[in-house]
C-alpha cells in the first residue's frame, strides 16, 4: 500500500502534467474525494507555490532532515483524526500546505519554520518534529509568536539576508516575512 | 512700559525657548516603530531598489522577495510607541495598521519587543487579525502580500529604540 507521502508526490505530478493511464485515473479518483487533493493540486498551481519550491529546491544548503518532518506530516494526513486536527483553520492550512507541498517534493522545511514559533494556533511541522521546537534557544533576530488570519492563507518566508550562504551550521536567519494572501475578491 | 534692552531680552529669551521646544520637537520619541510601506512588482528590466530602501538589497535574492524586481518606497512613518497603547498608521490602500507593544525584555543584554498587529480594513473582515513578533531592536520583520496597483506592498516594520 501507497504511502500519503507517494500519494502527494503523485497528485504533484498530476498538477505538473505527468501522469497519464491508471496513475492519472488514480489522482483523478482521489480528487473528486479528498478536498485536501483538491487543495494541494491548486496549490501547485499558484504560481507563487511554484516560484517558491523551485527556489527553495536550488537552495542545496537547506536540503538534510526531510523523511523525518515528511513522515509526520504525511502520517497526520492520514486518517479522520489527523485530517480535521490539519483543517483547524486556513492560516494553520496555509502554512501546512506549502509545508506539505515542500516536503513531498524533498526540501527540509527546517529553514522554513526554525523561528517560526507559533505558539496557537502552532504550525504542524513544529508540532510534531521536536528537532524544530528546540531551536527556540535562540534569541537574535525575529520570533514569530502567534499568527491568526481567518479569512486569508498565510506563508511564512524566514529571510536572512545571505541568501546562498545558509548552511547547516549558519546562524539562526534574522527576519520573517509573512505573506498574507490577498486574492481579489477576498473578503 | 518695558525699556527696550529689556525687551531685547525677553524677546531672545522667547526666541532661544522657543527655539530649544522646536529642537525637542524634532528629536524623534523613542522607542518607536517604524513602518515603511514598500511597493514590489514585476517590470521589465533588472532590479531596481529605491535608494531610500538600502538595507533591503540583501533580501532581494531570498524569497519571496525574488519574486519582484522593482521595489518603491511608498511611505514611511516613526510612530512613538509605548507599552499597552496601540499606534494606527492608515495604509496607502485604506486599510489600517494597528501596532501595539506588549512588553519589553532584557534577554543577555540586548532589548526583545513583543509586538502585536493587525490589518483592518472598514466594511470587510481584517486581512490580518493578529500577528505577534518578538524582535530585537532594529530588526525588522515584513508583512507583505497586499495588492496595489499592480504589486504588492511589503511592510517593513521595525522598533527604533
């Protein structure tokens, strides 16, 4: 059997034009039942989702630490239970969106979440990848403590400010932007 | 009536207080926050960084600034802050930015503001209902995603201690 991280790979090649026979009838199939599909497909269709993931994807220094946040996230993906803790609310859908688009596509969201310390709503990778929480220790720069937009999705970018000089043993990125959706006709 | 030496010297004494009030006036209250609203967008050519925005030329390459290769500032304000009493700064779109400095801590030395925020716009559900940071002094965070004409507004906001 399938795992959820092989399913959102799929739906991902799906998105991009990339199946066809019995694996594009199989994303179909999961499409017209699983809202989350839906939604991760249309993600892949933001051009803003893709600019990131293919920028992040060249960021090799961020790469290390994937399986592990990917298992968890795809293991809370699964079943009823975890289904409606993810769907507490779109700014937590938002950030675990992109956070599940880049972590079926390989790229560690460490970088992306390290400051991020949401306390509540918190955001799922931090919840369940305690390597994630414990960088709380620092205390330079910027720390993100609580996020709350109901009516509009919201990433969070950390920034540095020396882009293609991360590494792992670089210091703590300094800022955070946080990108607020704001489609015409939002409310 | 008043001899005239002596008037000279009320007036300087008038001239010379009223002089050190507009002084004081002109010292920014601090700490205070500064809000910068940038416009980012997509144009042809390579990028273009207002001269008013230097310290944003190392984030160019980052996301999701990448995405942009113009950026304008638009606005930007120094509003004194203090604990408990939020300061409003209306936008160029109309919405209102609420900022509010909750605390102040000392963590090895260096100043952490906790900060809250909010983005408002009249008639319609708030863009941004909350949003709380913990900064250090002078280190600026960004709330950006807003539409304007044809871009994108990125605010820089920072405590100027």
């Amino acid at each position: 059997m399938k795992t959820e991280r092989d399913d959102a790979l799929e739906l991902m090649a799906f998105a991009d034009g990339q199946l066809d026979g019995e694996a594009k009838e199989r994303a179909q199939r999961r499409l017209e039942t699983d809202p989350l599909a839906r939604e991760l497909v249309a993600q892949m269709h933001d051009v803003r989702v893709k600019a990131w993931l293919e920028d992040a994807a060249d960021e090799q220094a961020l790469r290390g630490g994937a399986d592990h946040i990917a298992d968890a996230v795809f293991v809370r993906l699964g079943g009823a239970a975890g289904r409606s803790a993810f769907f507490v609310g779109r700014v937590r859908r938002g950030v675990a969106l992109v956070a599940a688009l880049a972590l079926a596509a390989g790229i560690p969201l460490v970088g992306f979440v390290r400051r991020a310390f949401l306390r509540a709503p918190a955001p799922v990778a931090a919840q369940l990848d305690p390597r994630v929480t414990s960088l709380r220790s620092s205390s330079a720069g910027v720390e993100l403590d609580e996020i709350d937009s109901p009516s509009h999705d919201v990433s969070v970018f950390e920034i540095s400010g020396a882009a293609g000089e991360l590494a792992a043993n670089a210091p703590p990125p300094s800022s955070v932007v946080i990108w607020i959706d704001d489609k015409p006709g939002a409310p | 009536m008043i001899s005239r030496p002596r008037f000279e010297m009320a007036a300087l004494s008038l001239t010379i207080a009223l002089g050190a009030a507009e002084l004081q006036a002109g010292v920014p209250s601090r700490p205070a926050v500064e809000i910068s609203v940038i416009q980012a967008s997509l144009t042809d050519g390579g990028l273009t960084l207002d001269s008013q925005l230097p310290d944003l030329a190392r984030h160019t390459r980052e996301q999701p600034f990448l995405r942009f290769n113009t950026f304008k500032l638009l606005d930007r304000r120094e509003l004194p802050i203090q604990v408990g009493k939020p300061v409003v700064d209306t936008l160029v779109n109309g919405r209102t930015l609420e900022v509010t400095l909750l605390d102040v801590a000392d963590r090895g030395g260096d100043k952490r503001f906790h900060l809250r925020a909010g983005i408002d716009e009249p008639g319609k559900q708030a863009l941004l209902k909350l949003l709380e940071v913990t900064a250090g002094a002078n280190d600026p965070f960004f709330v950006a995603g807003q539409a304007f004409r044809g871009g994108t507004l990125f605010l820089e906001i920072v405590v100027r201690p």
